[in-house]
C-alpha cells in the first residue's frame, strides 16, 4: 500500500550502484484514512524465530504467504539490516538474499544464517508461532536435528565460522 499509519516505520533502499539522494516530505503528504496497522497476523502462517547469546538478542521472521515468492517482494518481504557492532548475535534467512522478514507462498525447508563476532554459547528458540504445527531446525554443522516447537537449540560458535549453517 502507498500509506504508512502512524506509528510505523519504513526504509529507503538505494539500488543501481547509487550512493546518495535526498528523500523529502512536507506536511502535505499526510492524509487520515483507514490503513492497516502491519503488526496484525492477519491469520498467515509464520514464526519469529530468535537467538540469545552474549547477553544480546536477534531474530527473524518467516511467513508463509500463498502471494508471495522465492523472491524479494515490496510489500511483504524485509532485508536484513546487520548491526555494526559485531558482538550482536545475528540470525537471517538467506533465500536470494539475506532477510530479517521473508515471505515465501509454502513452508519448506529455509536457509538461515547466523553471524556473531563473539565466540561463545547461542541459543535459538521461537518467540511466535502461528498456524503451524512443528518447526525443526538442522544444524549443518553438527548434523543435529531439533524440534524448536518443542526445545530450544544451544550451540557454539567460533568466531570465522561460516554463516550459512542452519535449515
């Protein structure tokens, strides 16, 4: 939609090689309708997923949206926007590129990714789940498959270690 209520937010993606530009508004694009509030579920399927580690917190959303594709959409996808401070635990999924939010039309396996500039112990558990029966997380790197419906999944990680480890 072209509208944003109040109280959301959006971001400004500069693509094609540019580095700069200039958005700006005047009080004159405000207008007062009826625009959804984007925290409603709407009755999609999804899961936000989270990790904790190093006393930090991050997470990623995933959901299951027949209109959607393996690809980035406008209206229902999100990048992943990574912290600067490379303490922050980092979890995204990684389909075409890496995203905080991503839409898909049916549930498979997805690919997620983790980064952290901190070797230590992180946990992955889900904070939400709608309309989904079980979500299993494989680490590739263990080998090791967990039902996080169900378990929270702790694991090491070392600094360098490669980012793209889970399903």
């Amino acid at each position: 939609t072209q509208y944003i209520a109040p109280g959301q937010g959006f971001f400004v993606r500069v693509t094609d090689g540019n580095t700069n530009g200039t958005l700006q508004m005047t009080d004159a694009i405000r207008v007062h309708n009826d625009t959804e509030f984007f925290k409603n579920t709407n009755g999609n399927s999804f899961i936000r997923i989270y990790v904790n580690g190093n006393d930090l917190r991050d997470e990623a959303i995933i959901r299951f949206i027949e209109e959607s594709t393996f690809e980035f959409d406008n209206n229902l996808d999100a990048y992943k926007r990574f912290n600067t401070d490379e303490s922050y635990p980092q979890i995204y999924t990684k389909i075409d590129e890496d995203y905080t939010i991503n839409s898909i039309p049916t549930p498979e396996e997805v690919p997620m990714s983790f980064k952290c500039g901190v070797a230590a112990e992180y946990t992955i558990s889900l904070s939400e789940i709608n309309n989904i029966g079980e979500v299993w997380l494989e680490d590739l790197f263990t080998g090791e498959t967990t039902n996080i419906t169900e378990n929270n999944y702790t694991f090491d990680h070392q600094t360098g270690a490669d980012p793209d480890r889970f399903v």
